[in-house]
C-alpha cells in the first residue's frame, strides 16, 4: 500500500477571462458613431449629449466629435443630490 496521498483535484484555482472594463476613449480625443467611449458594469457614467447607452451599460457615439467629461449634481428621488459624471460628445461645426 502506498504510504503517499494521491495529489486529487480541487475545485478551485480556476480564474475567469478579464472583461475589459474602463474607460476606452479619453477627454478631448476625436469619435466617429458607434465608437465605444466606455465599458462598464452598472451606470458608473452617465450617456449625455450624443451618447447612447448599450444593454450591458456600455456608452458609445451616437455622432461624429469630441469627448467630454463632466461632473454634474443630480438629484435623487430623495431630493438629495449626488455628483455624477457625463460623458458628452461635442459635434464640429
């Protein structure tokens, strides 16, 4: 009889892929629509002037121009406000 263990198999140590989150497109550099802007999990950003958002949160150009960063204060439902950040896309004229 073996006075070793067997080695066995565990279910753990197995790592799931990166997702790729963040933000892909930076303030003041140029997008054409469709380009995504930023990959993220819940609304971290939020769409604004000529920004669309996809089903899993994703924000991209919906036109042609330039990236801007903004941070706003929204009010909630509670009448309380909350600082948010927007992500805006200005058309050249």
């Amino acid at each position: 009889m073996s006075k070793t263990k067997s080695a066995g198999t565990t279910k753990l140590g197995r790592d799931s892929k990166p997702k790729y989150l963040g933000v892909k497109v930076f303030d003041g550099q140029t997008v054409k629509p469709g380009m995504v802007i930023v990959k993220q999990r819940g609304t971290k950003f939020i769409a604004g002037k000529n920004v669309g958002r996809g089903g899993d949160d994703t924000l991209y150009a919906l036109k042609s121009g330039v990236v801007k960063f903004v941070t706003k204060r929204k009010k909630r439902f509670d009448r309380t406000l909350k600082k948010v950040k927007v992500v805006n896309v200005e058309t050249q004229r």
